[in-house]
C-alpha cells in the first residue's frame, strides 16, 4: 500500500467517524421519565386523592339507620345525599336553594327546591326533621285566614311608615319583589301567586307562609316592604 493511499484510507476513516458522532447529536433519543413507581410524591397524592374519593362516595351511600332523621337547614350535601331517591346533584340543589331563599320551615318547603316534588317530599318526611321554632303560625301548619285574623288582632308589623321608599305587597310586580334581598325570580313568582289565591296582604309576616320566604329572609325584607 502506497503512502497515498495509506492518507486516504486515513481520511476516510476520519470522515465516517466524524458522520456518526454527528448521527449521534442529531438522533439521539430524549431521556425517558422515570416511571411513577419512581416519583413517589406524584404517586403518593393520586392514591390519596382516589381514596378520598372512595370514602365520600361511601359516605354519601351509607342508608340511614332506623329511625335517623336529617335536617335540611344543616345537613351537608354528602348527608342529604343519603336520603332515599334525592341523589347528588338534588343534595346540591337543596344546599343551594336555602343559602338563597332562607331556611326551611318545615318539611313541605322542601317542594321549592328543583327536582322535588310533592310526592317526592311526602316520601322524604320520615326521614326529616326541620325546627320550626320562632315561624309563624301558616308555617307550623295554620291557614292563611288563621294567619290573618292573628296578624290583624295583635297589630302586626305593616312595615315601614314610608311609603315613598318601601314595597307595597299588595301592589308589586315580580321585578319589584326581585330587587329585595333574598327574593329571585322563583320566590317572586310564588309571593304574586299566593296573592293572587289568597287576597290581599294583611300583613307582612304572611310572607311565611309562602314557599322560599322563611324567618331570616322575613327579618331582612321587613323593613323595606309593607302591606297596605
């Protein structure tokens, strides 16, 4: 072999070495992730997360024991949730409907809720207990003519004095009662049609006696209506 081509076997070789280091930098794969079993942080929150999941789901199926009651205005959505036939998502409607229109003064008022009917309600009442301590007397069960001639011999509470700044009862529109705090467009609707079958308002309080206006929200629209 001539020492010519001694060089350019030489070259050659330089040349192909050169190639694959440049086919290494190029190609090379990227570094692989550790496998979960080797970042025990990730995994550890994912096993505890399903089993949180796992005990809510658990909690929210759990039947009621003989002779349990629940009480609307204080259970949670996950203890409501374990009524027979109310399931999660009325759980939620139920916790949602008392934060807005007041708690519940008894079992029927349960029926304003979406998704629960009368007979729905009427299935339920064994398993409820709802404390009506301080309601008016249409909410522990009497009639509305009870409520008014009741409301008429004590005098009542008519309101504010000021006409020009408070709400007639007697005369509002479902815009009208929408603005008072705690009264949405449902509540406003049943204030309008519990005066439209019953009369005229004698007096304030009998706003109880419609579904979705309990005590509180009685207490923090008194002021700002009157029956006249």
């Amino acid at each position: 072999m001539t020492e010519g081509e001694k060089k350019s076997m030489l070259r050659a070789a330089l040349l192909l070495a050169g190639a694959a280091l440049v086919r290494f930098l190029v190609f090379a794969p990227a570094p692989v992730e550790p496998p979960l079993a080797d970042r025990p942080s990730i995994a550890d929150s994912l096993l505890a997360a399903g089993d949180s999941a796992v005990e809510a789901k658990a909690r929210r199926s759990r039947p009621l024991a003989a002779g349990e009651t629940i009480d609307p205005n204080v259970a949670s959505e996950e203890e409501l949730d374990r009524l027979p036939g109310v399931g999660a998502s009325k759980a939620m409607r139920i916790v949602q409907d008392r934060q807005q229109n007041g708690p519940f003064t008894r079992p029927e008022d349960l029926a304003r809720v979406p998704g629960l009917g009368v007979r729905s309600v009427e299935r339920l009442r064994p398993f409820l207990r709802v404390a009506v301590s301080g309601a008016s007397p249409v909410a522990r069960g009497a009639g509305p003519e009870t409520s008014r001639r009741a409301a008429a011999s004590a005098g009542g509470t008519r309101g504010p004095s000021s006409s020009a700044e408070s709400i007639d009862l007697n005369r509002a529109t479902a815009t009208e009662l929408q603005t008072l705090p705690g009264i949405g467009p449902v509540t406003a609707e049943r204030i309008i049609a519990f005066r439209n079958e019953n009369g005229r308002f004698v007096d304030v309080s009998e706003l109880t006696a419609v579904p979705g206006v309990g005590p509180r929200t009685l207490a923090r629209i008194a002021p700002l209506v009157t029956a006249r």
